[in-house]
C-alpha cells in the first residue's frame, strides 16, 4: 500500500483525531463521570438488571464497532480500518473510563469472557483442522 495513498492519510488524521480528542480532554479536565455528569438520568439505566444489561450493551456495541474495522480490514486487505477501530476503541476505553466502578469491573468480566471464548473457538477451530487433515491423509494413503 503506498503511503501516499489519500485514504490511507484520512484514516491516520481520523485515528489521531479520534485517540487524541479523548487523551487532551481527560488530560486538560479528566475523565467525566457520566453518573455526576448526569444526575439521575443515568441511575435507572445503570441499576436495570444490576448493570450487567449495561456492560453486556457496551461490550456488544464495541465488539460490533471495532470487530467490523478488523473485518473490513482483513476483507480489504489494508490497514485504514484497523487504524479506524484503534480509535474507536479509545473513545470506548474513554466512555469506560466514565462508568461507575461496579458498572467498569462487569465491563472488564465482560470482555475477558468474550476473549476467553474467542480463544475456545479458535483452539476448537485449530484441532478440528488437525483432525480432518489426519483423517485425509489416512484415507487417501
């Protein structure tokens, strides 16, 4: 890919817009609390279902933000949404940042089950590979 390539620039100015508008702002005024920040607007909706409904809603919402840089990345075959979804992914750690702290440690349960069943599927994924290449080979010898 060549460097000079106009969407290749954009997705850099997009990702440094997007990483440094959080990191100036916590820096200048810190992190918000979007439960001070708000009062009493956000109560209810941090409360439903013990704030697992929350997290699990933030978690999918980031999943579904940043996996689909990550797929039309490896679809693409370029990097400018990889570079797209670093980004996304600093203004979700920012949000995070925000939440209260009961509503942060179910993000992060959240998030490390999710990893968890990434690396389940990708050793069933690998072992099912080894298995059907060892039956081939049985067969066709």
């Amino acid at each position: 890919m060549a460097l000079r390539n106009w969407r290749l620039m954009a997705s850099v100015l997009l990702a440094v817009v997007l990483c440094g508008g959080p990191l100036v702002y916590g820096l200048g005024w810190g992190v918000p609390q979007w439960a001070t920040l708000l009062p009493g607007q956000l109560e209810a909706v941090f409360a439903a279902y013990g704030g697992w409904a929350v997290s699990l809603g933030f978690v999918a919402v980031g999943a579904v933000l940043v996996g689909g840089c990550l797929a039309l990345s490896w679809l693409r075959a370029t990097v400018t949404y990889l570079l797209i979804g670093l980004g996304l992914l600093a203004i979700l750690v920012f949000v995070a940042l925000g939440m209260p702290v009961q509503i942060q440690g179910q993000i992060d349960a959240t998030v490390s089950l999710a990893i968890v069943a990434l690396c389940a599927l990708l050793v069933v994924r690998v072992f099912t590979a080894a298995v059907r290449a060892r039956l081939a080979r049985r067969y066709r010898a």
